[in-house]
C-alpha cells in the first residue's frame, strides 16, 4: 500500500486509515463488532499495508481503544503502527471529565495509554473545539504533552475554518507545537469543507483525514427515503438521519450506485476512489466490520475515476448546513 506524508510533517502513513469506532461493546451501539470479530480485521489490516489506525476515548467508553491496543501490541511491532485517538467528549456526568482543559487532556492522555498499551501516542487529536476552554490553554496543554514524550504529533477535528486559523496562529505565535492534520466530515454528500477549510489545510501544509467519507454507508446505496435500510447501523444510526436523507442526498447516492454497476464494482468504491482523487487528502478514515469490505475499500486505491465520471457525481450537489461540529 502506498504511504504518504501527513501534511508537512515527516510522519508517514497509509493512503487509507482503519476508523475503530466500530470496535468496541454492543452496550454503546447496537451495530458495533465486538472484539473476537473485530482482531481479524486489525490483523487483515496490517497484512494489506495499513499502519495507520484511529480511535477515540469516547469510543465504547474507551473499550476500542483497549481492543486495538490490545490487537496492534499482539499483531505488531509499536515503531511500525501509527496509532492516533482522540480528547474532548465527556467521559462521565462529573465535573472535569470532558472538554479541553489542562486537567482534562492530562487525565484523559494517560488513561488512553493505558488502554491502548503504549507509551506514547503517534497522533493525538482534539475531538472537537471547547469553548468554555481557552485556546491558549488548550494549546499549551497541547505542546506540553510533546515535549513530555507522551505525543508525537498533534491533530483537530470538526471546526470552522477560522477557528481552526485562530489556533495554528496561536500556536505559530507562542511557539507551541502546531497541529499538523484536520480530520473533519466530508465525502460527496457533505462538501462544505471545500469552501473553507480544504483550502486552508492545503495552504498551510495540514493533512487531511476525512471522517465519514463514505456517509455512515449512505454511499453504498442500501439506504431508503423512509430512513430504513438493510443493515443495523442504517436503521439505528440517529446521527446519519439527522445529517443526511434529502433528496439530492439520494439522487448522488443513484450515481454512485450507476458508476460502480457499469464497472461490476460496488458503491462504496466508487465513493472512495472520490475522495481520494480530491486535492489535499491524505488518508480517509475507513470503518470495515468484516474482512470483505476491508477488502472493498482497499481495491478502491486501485479504480481511476476520470473528471467526466466525477463531474456527474458531482452535478446533483446541494449546499447543506452545517454538520458535524458538535
């Protein structure tokens, strides 16, 4: 599998990330692998050449980070994975276990160690911006962290473009480690990113790891206009229902379905090989609950789609408000 640089950073990582939200226990979602179904997948993920693994804390209340812990330590070397979680949604109803306080990364950062067996993590990212928190403190929470050796590397989520300017200025201007990857909503139902914040990535050197670039599998066609569909996530997936479903919505998802049949592929590769023809992306964040569809999404590297091919998935595109910043 190609690798690649993650933005300006000398940190090298697959063309394709595995997502591990879908590791973890069924008593957070219903439609989550749990762990002897999920080891098979992490294995077969590093067999095709993927070291590049997201998690979050948040996760099954910290229960994929211990199954990919636990996985990445079994099947392995430490030096030859990128592991990357996340700090920001509550951890409990107390005060102080949640957002982007100094007491908050700092607790939060060891005990995802602990889960995720390692010394130090490769990528740490901030899931969301906390307002009631002081950039500065944050960032210098941030910074503080890397220079300990606990992480190597820092990373955000999900905000507007100029927030996401306001922090890279601090940091430039306090000489705070900088961030050097996005990971934000975006595939071919969700485009606001290109007004904003792609460009700002491109212009300021920022990977680009994209979650959801499938839509929840609103792309692989299998979801119908009364909100149903044929998979457990696609009937209970409260969060797709509220970002996607609108007509346009479906009249794209036809397209892609189209495409991938003129082609005797699926819909999700035609999705997936979109997104990664699209300037500035990195290595979208994939979720693959079986061996199968990891290797679906791994074939997708390999399909060429041409500009007229992409200006038709494209045509339908209605502007949305925004979603996923919360």
């Amino acid at each position: 599998m190609q690798s690649i640089n993650l933005g300006r950073s000398g940190l090298q990582v697959s063309r394709l990330c595995l997502g591990c939200m879908t590791y973890g226990s069924k008593k957070w979602r219903d439609w989550i692998v749990e762990e002897p179904e999920a080891r098979p997948v992490i294995q077969k993920a590093l067999d095709v050449g993927i070291n590049f693994f997201d998690t979050a804390n948040i996760y099954s209340g910290g229960v994929s980070e211990e199954i990919v812990g636990k996985a990445l330590k079994d099947f392995a070397r430490r030096d030859e994975v990128v592991i990357a979680t996340k700090v920001y949604f509550p951890m409990g109803d107390k005060p102080n276990l949640g957002g982007l306080s100094r007491k908050h990364i700092f607790d939060s950062v060891d005990a995802s160690l602990r889960r995720l067996q390692t010394d130090y993590l490769d990528l740490y990212q901030i899931h969301r911006l906390d307002p009631s928190t002081p950039m500065e403190e944050t960032l210098q929470a941030l910074d503080d962290l890397v220079r300990m050796g606990k992480v190597r590397y820092l990373g955000a989520s999900s905000m507007y473009a100029w927030q996401f300017a306001q922090l890279l200025c601090l940091a430039d201007l306090h000489g705070w480690q900088r961030f050097v990857s996005m990971q934000n909503h975006y595939n071919l139902i969700y485009r606001e990113e290109e007004r904003e914040m792609l460009p700002l990535c491109r212009a300021e050197g920022i990977g680009v790891i994209p979650w959801s670039p499938l839509a929840r599998g609103f792309l692989a066609g299998n979801r119908q206009v009364d909100k149903s569909g044929e998979t457990s996530r696609a009937k209970s997936d409260q969060f797709a229902q509220e970002m996607y479903f609108v007509e346009q919505d479906f009249l794209i998802a036809d397209r892609v379905k189209e495409l991938a049949t003129k082609r005797s592929i699926k819909p999700i590769q035609i999705a997936l090989s979109w997104i990664l023809r699209q300037p500035g992306i990195t290595s979208p964040i994939v979720g693959a609950r079986t061996i199968e569809q990891l290797d679906d999404l791994v074939s997708a590297l390999d399909i060429v789609l041409e500009d007229e091919a992409c200006t038709y998935l494209e045509e339908p595109y209605q502007p949305k408000r925004i979603f996923g910043h919360s």
